[in-house]
C-alpha cells in the first residue's frame, strides 16, 4: 500500500480504523484524500480479519470540508503540492483556468474531479463490510459527504453537522440527505445551509446515537464491538440487502446531477463573486461573509 499523506491506516482486532489525519487543516479534504481512502476500505474489504470499518479524523473536528483556501484564493504555489498530471482536468492549472469568469467554462472538467472524488466517498457506501463513522467538534461541506457515505454515524451531541455552502458555491455531490433524513428535512437543511447539533442529527435520524464528548468514544467502541461480533458473511449480506433500496431509488442518477450542479453553482454570479471575495480578503473571510447573516446555525436556536 502507498505511503498515506491524509489518513492512517491500522487494523485492530476485526476493526480496521480509517482516521482522517490533517488537523493543522481541520482534516481538510485534498485531491489526494478520496484515493487513499479508496485504498484504506479496499485493504480493509481484502482483509480475511476485518469486521467493521471504523472512520473517525483526528485533531478538533472530523472534517471542515474541502481545503478551498489555496484555490478560492488562487494561491498555485500551495495547489501545486500533490497536484494532479499536468494537463489533465484534474490539473489544478486547468481548475484554476476553467474557474475564470473571462474564459470559456467546461462543466465536463468540473464533472472529471469532482466525480472521481464521489467514487472515493462512495467507497465507504458500496464497501462490502459496514461503515461506522464518528463525528466530533465539527463535519461540514465536504465532509458531511463521507459521514453520509457510511452505514452508520456515531456523533458528538454538541458536533455541528451540515451543508454551509447550500447559500453559495456548492451543491452536495453524493446527494445522500434526502435518503438520510428524508425529502422535507433534506430540504430545511440544504434550503437555508443550517447545521445540525449532534443531539439534533439523532432526533432526525441522521446519526444512530449521540453522547457527550466524554462518552463518545465509549458508546463509538461499544457498537463496533457488537458488529465485529457478527460473521462477516452476515454483514455483506444484511449491508447489500438494505443498500438495494438506495439504489431502486435512483441515487446514481441523482449523484451525477448533483456533481454537475456543484460546478455550476461555483460559475453563477454569486458563485464568482464569492471567489472574488475570498480572493480578496481570503476564504475565512469570505465564509463569515456569506455565513454572518444566518445568524445561529442550526434549526433549534433559528427563530428567524
């Protein structure tokens, strides 16, 4: 297996624990990050030991998103570390270019990225042995795609949870929220781009249990107990047999136009003066921007 620069990588007993590994970045997702966790729940499919899949991430919070500093900000000097093959459409270069409101945009080159990283997230969703992830401190834009992505969330009850970037620039590409918490409450979260406290993404079916941080790893450890216990042949078969109802219900189509919607949504005018704000004052900036309006973040405290 390749040297991994985003995550590690250990096998425990019958759980194999995938944990996101770049808390200097709020485990920021990166061109790399979709492929190596690609590998990590193949190597774990391959392992005759393997019961359960255990995905967690390191530092303050499980996952902040795509890592959109460098390239809301036009920054190539920190795009070119680990940067695809020149030339192609996964070329930051070519990104950078395609993103230029003076040029000409090809949604296909947005399409060629941006369906790979699906595929990687996916690979938590279509894994022959079931996903359990534990969400902490925070899981928002990008990241909620992976949490998703898994059979099962375990989550802080203080967490914050949610699609911020539903108010400009992004779409949900694997497309999962209506299949989660069904089409009306898919519809509050992504309407307003409100987060869910982790008590809330219980009560809404979202995560299968809540804690407080102090117990969190506890109640996380007891429920991958209880799978590993199962044969792993009972597994497959009980994740098949549920995952067949996602896909009677059409979730690859609404995956592919959800992936060319976020393309589109990063070229409307909103969308480019977003970039020409962060561009300016930088990506923190201009999320507290788009953001400080709202107000609170989520459906409980939101009395507006």
């Amino acid at each position: 297996m390749k040297t991994l620069s985003t995550m590690k990588y250990e096998r425990d007993g019958r759980v194999a624990r995938i944990t996101l590994d770049r808390p200097h970045r709020g485990n920021g997702i990166t061109f790399e990050l979709p492929r190596e966790l690609t590998d990590c729940v193949e190597r774990a499919n391959l392992d005759p030991e393997v019961h359960v899949i255990a995905l967690s991430g390191n530092g303050k919070g499980f996952c902040g998103g795509y890592d959109l500093v460098a390239s809301a900000e036009r920054n190539m000097e920190e795009l070119d570390a680990g940067r695809a093959p020149e030339g192609s459409p996964l070329d930051p270069a070519v990104q950078a270019k395609n993103h230029d409101p003076s040029g000409t945009w090809d949604p296909m080159v947005d399409y060629a990225m941006m369906s790979r990283n699906v595929r990687g997230f996916m690979s938590l969703f279509h894994s022959e042995k079931p996903v359990v992830c534990k969400v902490h401190g925070f899981c928002v834009a990008g990241g909620t795609d992976m949490a998703l992505c898994s059979d099962l969330l375990v989550i802080e009850d203080k967490a914050k949870i949610g699609y911020p970037p539903a108010r400009v620039w992004g779409v949900p590409t694997t497309a999962l929220w209506a299949h989660r918490v069904g089409a009306a409450r898919a519809k509050r979260l992504l309407l307003t781009g409100d987060c869910l406290s982790g008590t809330e993404a219980l009560e809404w079916g979202l995560a299968i249990e809540a804690a407080p941080a102090a117990k969190l790893d506890e109640r996380f450890e007891s429920l991958l107990s209880r799978i590993a216990r199962v044969p792993i042949n009972q597994l497959v078969m009980h994740k098949l047999l549920v995952n067949q109802t996602l896909y009677a219900q059409g979730l690859h189509a609404t995956q592919v136009l959800g992936t060319v919607f976020d393309g589109i949504a990063r070229h409307t005018p909103e969308g480019f003066a977003f970039q020409r704000r962060a561009m300016e004052a930088g990506f923190k900036q201009a999320v507290h921007d788009r953001d400080d309006p709202f107000g609170d973040f989520g459906p409980s405290t939101n009395k507006g």
